[in-house]
C-alpha cells in the first residue's frame, strides 16, 4: 500500500492481502475479497467469520454496498464499497477508516445485487 493523502492505497505491486484488488470484477468477486481482506486486519480465520452485507440505496438506487464482519469479543469490522466512485472504504475495530481502495474495473451486475 502507498499513502495518498492521509489513507493508503493499494497498489498492483505492493498489496500485503492474499486476495487482489486486480482480480475483482464482479460483485462476488468483492464479497471475497473484503471477506478475506477484513478478516486479515485482525487475524480473524475467514471460514470461522461470516460477512453480511446490507443494499445502500440513494434516490431508489443501488449506490453501494455495506459490508460487516462480527468476530470475538465484539470484534466488527467494515467495508463500504461506493458504486459511483468505484471505491472500496475499509474500516477497522475502533470504527477508523484504515484504507481506501481504488476498484481497477467496473463491477459487472452492479444492479443486481441481492437484497438485504
């Protein structure tokens, strides 16, 4: 990750997650990958720790997508993804944005996310 202004950003290059910002083209493709990305902010075992996922809706449309982990002793972290800006927003325990991350490609069915 490279700083960029006051947050970081994942570069092709530098990206200490198993799972690559790169190979995110589809909604589930995100679901993976802020899974495995938020659970590895705090040791969590992916397949232990489920992510939820609730519809942002502006003006009556899909905007983006909110993503939640719940781990041990209250653990919860987040993910916002903002359609419009094609934009990953990564939250830690303490509710502190800790990255942002710049989706290289569209998401494909971006409409069609299920509710939640």
């Amino acid at each position: 990750m490279r700083l960029h202004g006051r947050h970081r950003v994942a570069t092709k290059t530098n990206h200490p997650m198993h799972a690559k910002v790169d190979d995110v083209h589809t909604l589930d493709d995100l679901r993976r990958f802020v899974h495995e990305t938020l659970c590895t902010k705090e040791n969590l075992v992916a397949n232990e720790f489920h992510v939820s996922e609730a519809r942002l809706i502006r003006g009556g449309e899909l905007c983006g997508l909110q993503f939640c982990v719940r781990g041990p002793r209250s653990v919860r972290l987040a993910a916002i993804w903002a359609a419009d800006q094609n934009v990953l927003y990564l939250y830690d325990a303490k509710g502190t944005r800790y990255a942002k991350v710049r989706l290289a490609k569209r998401l494909a069915a971006a409409t069609h996310a299920p509710a939640a």
